[in-house]
C-alpha cells in the first residue's frame, strides 16, 4: 500500500477489532503475492521519482498515470464501462488468486472488512468473503478502477470523502444506497471528541501565530467570539511560524527541499521560522537532507529551528507526524491524502500534483479555500510572510476547519454499531 492508503487505516486503528492488516505485507502471505506487491510499488516509485527529469520524465509518468486517469465530470454520462486497469486487476484475482489467501484468512473470523484500496475489496467479494465488505475512498474523486466490474450487481459499500466521490461513484455505476459520505478519517486523537475539544484548541492558538498583524481576527470578531467566547489574542508579540513539508511516500519533492532550505536560511538561524521535515520511512533520504544542512552551514539549527524526521516503520512515522502536526502553523505538500488535513485548520501549500488524482485534490482545496499553490520556493520566505501578515494563511485554516470533514473515523464507526451516536450532517459540497 501506498502512504495515502495506509495513513487512511491510520486514522481508523481506534476502531479496528484487531491489529491492522497491511494486504502486501503481512505474516504468512505468500510469496506469488509478495512478488506482485513488490513489483508495483517499486515501479511506481521509480517512475514517480523519474517525473523531475527533464521532457523524458514528465512523458514517461503520464505513460504511467494514463492508467489510473480521472475523466472529466461533465457532462454528466454513464462511465460504468471497464477500463483495461480494472479488467488486469480481475485477471489477477480470478486467474492468479491474489488476496485468496488473506481473504481465506480473514474469512475465519468474518467481521466487517474496511479496505482503504479496491483491490483487496474485490478480491474479498471475488473469493466470497462472508462479512461486510466497505472500501474507504483516499482523495476527492476516484478513478474508474476503484468501482467493482459490475458495480450494479456488487454487494461492496463506500465510505466517501466528499459529494463529488459520491456522484462519481454512481456515473460508475454504484448503487446510491451502497454509498455512505464520511469524510476522510482523520485521527481521532487529533480531534479530541465530537464536539472537537482539542482541535478546537489547536486552532485557537495557531490563528495567533498565523495572524501576527491581527488583519484576521478583525474581520472576522464576530465568528471567533461565537466559537471562543470572550478569549482573545493580544498579537503583542510575532511568535515563531512553523511549516511542515511533508515527502510523499516515493520519495519524490527533494529538489524544491533543497530550495526552501537555502530559501530559509536566515529565518532559521534568527529563530523566526521552525522547518519540520517529514521523510516518512526514507532513512536515506533523512541523512541527505542532513548533509545538505550541514553543507548551507545550518548545523547551529538542527533540532532547534529546523527538524527533520524519519522513521524506521510507517506506523511508527504516522503517529510521530499526527503528534507533530498539532504544532504546525502550515503544511507543504503535494496535494495527496494529506489535502484533507486542512479539516484540522491547517493551510495547505501544495506542490505540483503527482498523478491524476492529485490534480483532483487540488481543485478541491483551492474551491474550498483551505490551499494554495506554492510559488517560487527560492523566494518563499518572502510571499510567506506576506501570506501572514495579510491574513491569507488564517483564512485558509479557518475555512479548512470550517469546510472540510474532520469526523470521518466517527461517521465510519457509526455506521458500522447498532447504537448510534448523533453526529451532524456532511454538506454534499464537501
């Protein structure tokens, strides 16, 4: 599983009944499996990596993206008809058994089976599984491959991020009925509880550090004393901004890292920025980005102002980077998975898309307000700063909060129980 994938079941460990199951790693898979596991991620990486190379790269990726493209939404058609994708993925299941055996595994102690990719859900269906089946959607609109070959006939379920992944998945064929908008599921322990206690409070003091000038909270007193009552920033004193740049899981966006710490050099060297560095898994990776600090004469700065982690297990990593997140004042990133973290009031800077779908989430963010496009990296110390003291960067976070699902996790787990808890109505917009 990719990193979007997998920090989806991040988000829904709370509510697993036991440990959970990564379909391409797990004890006791076979090793035909393994192979095909291990074959398409490092292919993936490979070519993802490739698309910074000049011409040949960017053609060699879209060779590759053209199977997992988004077609337009409009007009509105019927787009049931099975790409080559989904027809190979069928091929896979019904003539090499892939997942038979983590199906068959799983079958001996049936409970409902939430997949945050489509292939082990087929192949759960295909190999008659005997529980629920639910597939958890990771951006604001799927591809053709993430609907079943006959969906119409098909018993599987979606948990929806977004309306227009709900009307998506019925241009495909869904029945209406098989479709349940969630949100995305964030980490409960980022939230707190229903009424969203600790997020809350998160977001109360990010908007002092996001707002230094005060143009923010003047135009908008009337909703901040709705939410906070009489408490208040005083915007006596311009605190420390801290952005963290996440790296996607094939390791690709080191270039433009590379810009932005030679880009903040002396913001950090004066205290006035704290950079977090996410290399997720990418040990190797860590050490570079090190080197290259050590190289830009920052080494005064490390684990002071400037941060760079990296971590021996996914596991490890996602909740090193949800605990990490609640002191973030922006995150930098591809607009991935991680584009609905703005439901935490983060603002996103994204990076150029990587792939069909981060295309998607990109106009999702900009047509909610909650991101932006990153602007010349070499400068960016500059209009960042301009983003600040005018307000863009608070007024992203708040939309972000105000606009994007943040209790996913708590519409999935209850959905899945008999006694419901009473939790507000998603907008379709969303």
């Amino acid at each position: 599983m990719g990193y979007g994938h997998q920090r989806a079941s991040f988000g829904l460990e709370a509510i697993a009944h036991k440990d959970v199951v990564i379909a391409n790693s797990y004890k006791g898979m076979p090793k035909s499996d393994k192979r095909h596991w291990d074959r398409t991620r490092h292919l993936y990486e490979r070519i993802s990596r490739l698309k910074g190379l000049p011409i040949l790269g960017k053609y060699i990726f879209a060779a590759m993206d053209a199977f997992q493209q988004i077609d337009p939404f409009y007009p509105r058609r019927d787009l049931s008809r099975p790409t080559l994708q989904l027809r190979e993925v069928y091929r896979q299941i019904r003539r090499d058994g892939l997942c038979k055996h983590l199906i068959t595994e799983l079958s001996k102690d049936p409970r409902p089976l939430i997949s945050t990719f489509f292939l082990p859900a087929f192949a759960a269906e295909e190999h008659d599984y005997p529980g629920d089946i639910y597939i958890v959607c990771c951006d604001a609109d799927v591809a053709r491959a993430w609907a079943p070959l006959d969906p119409r006939k098909s018993r599987i379920k979606y948990f929806a991020p977004t309306g227009r992944v709900v009307e998506r998945l019925q241009l495909y064929g869904v029945p209406k009925e098989n479709i349940i908008l969630t949100g995305f599921p964030l980490p409960p322990s980022l939230i707190g509880d229903l009424e969203a206690s600790q997020l809350r409070e998160d977001l109360f003091d990010r908007l002092e550090r996001l707002d230094p000038k005060g143009v923010f909270h003047q135009f908008h007193q009337k909703d901040l004393r709705d939410m906070y009552g009489d408490r208040t920033h005083t915007h006596e004193k311009d605190h420390p901004f801290t952005v963290t740049y996440s790296i996607g899981g094939a390791g690709a966006q080191q270039d433009t890292l590379y810009t932005l710490l030679q880009a903040f050099k002396k913001p950090l060297l004066e205290g006035k920025l704290r950079f977090v560095i996410e290399a997720g898994t990418h040990r190797q990776l860590a050490k570079d980005i090190e080197k290259e600090a050590l190289r830009l004469s920052l080494h005064q700065t490390l684990n002071k102002t400037l941060f760079i982690f990296s971590h021996t297990t996914r596991e490890g990593y996602f909740e090193g980077f949800a605990k990490r997140l609640r002191m973030s004042d922006a995150l930098w990133t591809k607009p991935s998975e991680l584009s609905f973290y703005t439901g935490l009031g983060l603002p996103i800077i994204m990076n150029e898309p990587l792939g069909s779908q981060e295309h998607f989430n990109r106009h999702w963010l900009e047509s909610i307000g909650a991101g932006a496009r990153a602007e010349n990296p070499a400068y960016a110390w500059e209009w960042l700063q301009d983003w600040r003291n005018n307000g863009y960067l608070a007024t992203m976070a708040w939309d972000g909060f105000h606009v994007a699902p943040t209790h996913g996790t708590f519409r999935i787990a209850n959905h899945l129980q008999q006694a419901k808890t009473e939790i507000s109505a998603l907008p379709f917009i969303v």
